[in-house]
C-alpha cells in the first residue's frame, strides 16, 4: 500500500505546476501508468481523493491512461504488446524478447483554468 | 481551459535522489544490490551465509524492517558496518533513507553495498534505490506462480534466488514450474536455487556477486583511464 505516497507526489508536481501559473486553477492531472509499475488505480484513486479534499486544489480530476507492456523482438525487431504472459515474438517466434515499454508511472498533462 | 503537457516521472525526487547515489557508487566502483522478497523467504539468513563466506571483502549492509533491529542485530557479529534502517510503518525503503543511513560510511572504502529491503513483493519494485541491480527471492513454501502475480518485481530483477531448496521434498512445489514463471515475466532473469541452510547453490550465488562486482570495478578503472 505504496499509492497513499504516490498520491502525495502527484500532488506536489501540481503544487509546483500551480506554482508556475499563479492565479490559475488546476482541474485535472493526467498520469500514464504502465501494468509493470506495480500501482493499483484504484488504490491510487482513493488516497489521491483523500489528500486531495482538504487543499484549495479540490475538486482535482485524476485521469490515469494505462500503458500496456510492449516487447521488442532482439531477432527481427518486431514491436509486441504482451498479453497472457506470453514473451514469444509472434512474428518469429523468439523467445528472449526485451521489455521496451509498461513501467512507466508518468504525470502527462495538467488542464489548468483561468 | 488549457492543457499543459508535462511528461515528468511521478517519483522524480526519488529519482533523484536515486541518480545522485548511482553516480556516487560508480565513482567508487561500488556495486549496489537491492534484495527484495515477500516476508519470511529468507533474506537474512541469505545473508547470514554470505556474510559469513565474503570475509575479507570491503562490503556493508543496510537493512529494512517497519520496525525492530532485530535483523541488523543478527547481521552485525559477522564484524561489517550494518545499519538498520526503521521505516515506522513504510512499506518499502526510498532513495532518501538509503541516502541518510550512508551519510556516516565512506564509500570509497566499501566494494559492495547490500540493501536488504522490507519483506514486501509489491512495493518497493517502484522506489529506485540507485542499485546496481534488483535481487528477488523466491522460496520453495510459497506459490510457483508469485512471478505472475507480481509481474512488476520479477520483470525488474536482473536475478531470481530460489531460496529453501533443501525442503523440496517436503513441500508441494513444482521449481521447474517457478523457473518457467519467471521467465516468462521475464525471459532474461538469471536463476540460481540455494539453500541457507545446507549451503547448496550459495558457491554459485556468491560468485554471480563477485563477477558483478569485478565488472563494477573494472567500468571505473576503465572511466578513470578515459
């Protein structure tokens, strides 16, 4: 149970953002969280609305965009999406494919209002 | 109403703070392993033996727990500097904590930095220490499917331990199907079985660490030539 503390980090890159726009409001924070980034959203969600109702920054939306684990074939160069844990490339069969992509834990954007 | 793109990692202080240890250790050609395991797959008495064997070696131990030194206390009579590290409630360590407990140890005087970290699979695979490389521990009395359960540390582990192998005759676990599983998070882990308590496979494991260890060093010495 780690997202209480990840909920905090998000909140202070908003901190910071609103920071750098002073006298605008902060609606929304968007982050991408790959299925590797060992992060439940839901979680997430709850400590996020916890911390979050007792700042000047409340009501703040949290969009989380999943990113899905992506391998890279070292044989042919072929680009994947893992499902069913499943590392074989399909396009030649390789098994000792690399993980290129899915643990990210990323803030995207913010949508801030004048 | 306007969007600001932002694209900056949430844990970016941790990262930090992690970046600034890794370019301290390679300074040093100090090689730093981060154990990580679920509750009671035997880190400290892995480590126990490997302290135990590695005499002469210039290494230290820092080590997790929510609370109680009971782990650093074990670890201290082999005669290294060990430091227990009290998280009150924490899950996992962070780069900050590591960062504090090191603050009285000249790095220049260690080879290797072992980092024991709280019993927990979930976790600490988000927090960067500024590790080398992720160690993960499975034993023989949990699932064979751990690795696909959590995918994040077993996919993030340069290599698996499979711990408790003496009582594979006493316990309903398949290791080829372990093996398999991790693989198959990730098909490049490394895999040695041991056991703490007969000693088999600990000959492997400490000499994997002593490879990694010369290479960590012989990457300085050639930085330092060029």
């Amino acid at each position: 149970m780690h997202e209480l503390g990840i909920a905090a980090s998000i909140l202070e890159c908003v901190r910071a953002e609103a920071d750098r726009h002073p006298g605008f409001h902060i609606s929304k924070v968007g982050i991408r969280m790959g299925e590797l980034s060992g992060v439940d959203s839901d979680a997430l969600r709850f400590g996020f609305d916890c911390l979050v109702k007792d700042t000047d920054f409340a009501p703040l939306v949290l969009d989380i965009e999943p990113v899905p684990r992506v391998q890279r074939c070292p044989q042919c160069g072929n680009e994947f999406r893992m499902t069913e844990y499943d590392p074989r490339c399909p396009a030649c069969g390789e098994f000792m494919t690399q993980c290129v992509s899915g643990d990210e834990l990323n803030i995207a954007y913010m949508e801030v209002d004048e | 109403m306007n969007r600001v793109e932002v694209e900056k990692k949430v844990l970016s202080e941790n990262h930090l703070l992690a970046e600034q240890l890794r370019a301290r250790y390679r300074d040093h050609g100090l090689l730093c392993v981060n154990l990580i395991s679920a509750p009671g797959s035997g880190k400290t008495l892995l480590l126990e033996k490997t302290l135990e064997r590695m005499q002469g070696t210039r290494l230290a131990v820092l080590t997790g727990d929510l609370q109680t030194e009971n782990d650093a206390t074990r670890l201290m009579r082999f005669g290294y500097p060990v430091k227990q590290i009290i998280t009150g409630g924490t899950c996992h360590l962070d780069a900050k904590m590591v960062g504090t407990h090191l603050e009285s140890w000249d790095l220049a005087k260690l080879d290797l930095l072992i980092v024991e970290n709280v019993g927990n699979l979930v976790c600490p695979s988000s927090y960067d220490l500024g590790e080398d490389c992720k160690i993960v521990l499975l034993s023989t009395t949990e699932g064979e499917d751990k690795p696909l359960k959590y995918p994040s540390i077993f996919s993030k582990a340069e290599l698996m331990l499979l711990t408790k192998i003496d009582l594979l005759p006493y316990v309903p676990f398949n290791p080829d199907l372990a093996r398999d599983n991790a693989r198959r998070v990730h098909p490049q882990i490394e895999i040695i079985d041991v056991s703490s308590t007969t000693g088999a496979g600990l000959d492997q494991w400490l000499h994997w660490l002593r490879r990694r260890m010369q290479q960590k060093n012989e990457r300085r010495l050639f930085q330092t030539q060029s």
